[in-house]
C-alpha cells in the first residue's frame, strides 16, 4: 500500500514538473516573440528616421533609392506603402513647379511649339471636399471630373507661375516621369482625362496644348 501511494505521489509531480516545464518553454517563446517584435519595431523606427530625409529628396535617383530600401527592409509592407504615398505628397507640390530645364531649354522649346503638345500636370491637391490647392484657374468647389466635359479648356493660374508638362503622372512608386514641357502662367490646356494619385487627394489632368498662332 505504501509503495503504490509513493508510486502515485511520484506520478502527480512528474506530471506537475512536465506542465511547469511546458509552461516555462511557452513563456519563453513568447518572452522571446515579444523580443523579437520589439526589435523589429525598433529596426523599423530607425529605418524611417534614416531614409526619410532622402525618400523626399529632390534628386530622383536618391529618392527612388530610398524608397525600394524602405520597401524592403520594413517587414510591415502596409507601413512601407503609406510611408512611400507620404513622400510622393510631400513633394508633389514642389515638383509642381520646380523648373528643371535650363533658360536655354525653355527658349528652344518655346519656339518649337509647332504642333500640339500632350502630356500630364498637375492640377493640385483637393481634400475635405475642397481645393487646398489650385495650379489652373477654377473654383475652390470645382468637381475635377467636369474638366472634361465641353471644351475642357482651362489655364495655368497666374498666382501659382510657370507648370511642369510630365510625361505622365507619378508612378505608384512615387517616380516622377521626365518633365517635357513647362506650361508658362496664362497658357491653355484642353482637358482629356483627370486622375487622382493612388486614391488620394492629388489630382492630375492629361492635356493638349495647342500653340497659338
């Protein structure tokens, strides 16, 4: 009898000793998940704070650059993704109007303008219902997708000076297409289409312009 209830007694603590080490080794992994997380999180956090400076550059190659490593090395592709839309927000109004052909670029293609010219500008950047901002002379409650109907004619604000003609639109990556034309303040555009980038507020218009005799 006593040796059956040692026998017994033995069993229940073998049995407590397994649960505790199965319950050390689950707390161990997760202790260990919760490390590796937190780490990650951290690696993410310095990732951002390096290349955000360069994700917003003005030079193109060092910008793309930064993007495709944002892309990579952030394990949270969602973050990444909002991360890269924010970059391209950030400069889309500077690459607006920031001119990047020469004077003497400018001069030729002014005087080349024999044909009708097409490419993409942008338009500017609607939120909350209205236009924060405006590079063509409409109202701040304009619906951009009436720009195509009639004569979809509008010109280039004054107020906002000269406009890049792209190629096209950003690309999802936030690339910038080459600029092949700059729209000088008052010069008319035919509206063919409207988009906006990536569903967000930025909206750009592919157009014709057609040089005036």
């Amino acid at each position: 009898m006593n040796g059956n209830h040692n026998d017994a007694k033995n069993n229940k603590w073998q049995r407590r000793i397994a649960l505790a080490t199965t319950a050390i080794a689950a707390v161990g992994a997760i202790a260990t998940w919760v490390y590796n997380t937190q780490q990650t999180r951290f690696r993410e956090i310095e990732v951002v704070e390096k290349f955000f400076e360069h994700l917003v550059s003005p030079d193109q190659r060092l910008s793309n650059m930064a993007k495709l490593t944002v892309e990579k090395l952030l394990s949270n592709k969602e973050l990444a993704n909002q991360l890269i839309q924010a970059a391209v927000e950030v400069t889309t109004e500077e690459e607006a109007t920031q001119l990047n052909l020469s004077s003497s670029q400018l001069d030729k293609r002014r005087t080349a303008r024999v044909d009708r010219i097409e490419g993409w500008a942008y338009l500017g950047n609607k939120s909350n219902g209205t236009w924060q901002t405006r590079y063509f002379d409409f109202k701040a409650n304009d619906n951009p997708l009436k720009f195509t109907e009639g004569d979809g004619k509008l010109r280039v604000r004054e107020a906002t000076g000269s406009l890049n003609l792209r190629q096209n639109m950003p690309n999802p990556d936030g690339t910038f297409p080459p600029v092949i034309d700059v729209l000088d303040p008052g010069t008319e555009v035919s509206v063919q289409e409207v988009r906006a980038w990536q569903s967000t507020g930025y909206m750009w218009a592919k157009v014709v312009v057609v040089p005036t005799d």
